[in-house]
C-alpha cells in the first residue's frame, strides 16, 4: 500500500507515550473518586485534554474543566520533555518515507506544548511537513470532520492519505472520513485489535512493515 500522504498519530503510534497519557488522565480521576470502565482509555485517547475534560465533567467530575486542564498538563509536562521515547524503528523508517518523497504529517490530539518539544527532542520535528494538534482545528479525531480539514491543508483527496492510529475510535473515524487506515499496535490498544482490523486497510506491528507495504 505504497502512498505519497502519510498523517500520523502521535501518542501510541510515533512514540511510547499511552501508559504516561492515560495516567495522567485517570489520575485526575482517582484523586476525586470518580469511578470510570474498562473502555475509559479508548474513549478518552481521540478526544485530546480539553475533549477529555469535557467527558469527564459527564462522568461525574466535579471541578471546573480549567482546573482539570491545568491538573493534566502538570502531570503530563515532565514525562514528554524529557521521558517518552520513540517507538520501535519510527524514526529510520520516517527517514526512509521521507528520502522516497512521502509527504509525512501529524495529527494528534496532544497540545503543542508537549508534542512540538517531544518530537524536537526526538529529533523527528523536521521530519514532518505539518504537525498538527487537534486545537488547530477546534475539534478532536471523533469527528470526521478534521480528518477532511487536514486533507485539505495537505492538498490531497482524503482517499488518497493513509491515516495511522492504534486506537480504534480514530481509525472508524478516519475511515469514515474516506482515508485509507492503517492501524498500529500499541500495548495499550492490544485488545482491541481485531476490531480495528475490522476498519483499517492494513495493519502493522514495527513501523519498518510499512517499507514493505
């Protein structure tokens, strides 16, 4: 499935990051009290911090959707400055895409307060021809709509830009946008694996498969 437009995700998909997201976001959780299910990962992971603390407030959290907010960066700030590493074979095989002339792009519901310094560090900043939050928008990756915003900053059809996510809501949605889906593993989203085979075009393991693709 060789393609000339590549948009990525970036928490679980460009970097090891789902274990400190979701931390950080249950952690406002449990210091209240609130009790949540064993889905909460999959439901909050499209819907960025601001989408997040909205759906919290549904859920019975109690304090103003800023404290939240300001509660989430603070835990976050420190893991993707300096803590969070790339995944397996990301960063060779970005270099590779981009030497064949692949137009590379991000997507992600984390701010750019933490994904620009994150990605510079990394040394994957310059890699990509846009990097874009979910603010950029005013929406998040549960609405299809951005999907087709961000192919047409890219300047291509939807249907011609493989979109690649490892979680499940993302990809339904993308794909329901008219991208081409590609879903990633990622440890935190292993379970739901056959079911996002069920939307995607393909999926992969290592990030070196889509060089075979």
């Amino acid at each position: 499935m060789k393609k000339t437009e590549y948009l990525f995700d970036f928490d679980g998909t460009l970097v090891d990051s789902m274990p400190a997201y979701s931390s950080v976001m249950l952690r406002v959780l449990d210091e209240n009290d609130v009790s949540y299910g064993s889905d909460i990962v999959k439901i909050i992971t499209p819907l960025g911090y601001a989408g997040t603390a909205k759906y919290f407030k549904t859920i019975g959290l109690s304090l103003p959707e800023e404290e939240i907010l300001r509660r989430m960066h603070e835990y976050a700030a420190a893991e993707y400055l300096y803590r969070i590493p790339a995944k397996n074979n990301v960063i060779p095989t970005l270099e590779a895409l981009k030497a064949q002339g692949a137009g590379l792009h991000v997507l992600t519901a984390s701010p750019h307060d933490m994904l620009d310094p994150c990605l510079r560090r990394l040394g994957m900043y310059d890699l990509f021809e846009n990097v874009w939050s979910c603010d950029d928008f005013g929406t998040t990756k549960a609405d299809p709509a951005i999907y087709k915003m961000a192919a047409e900053k890219i300047g291509r059809p939807a249907c011609e830009i493989l979109f690649l996510d490892d979680n499940y809501n993302a990809d339904k949605t993308a794909k329901e946008a008219g991208m081409q889906v590609c879903g990633v593993y990622d440890a935190s989203s292993k379970e739901y694996e056959a079911e996002i085979r069920t939307v995607a075009d393909t999926y992969i393991y290592d990030f070196s498969e889509l060089l075979e693709k």
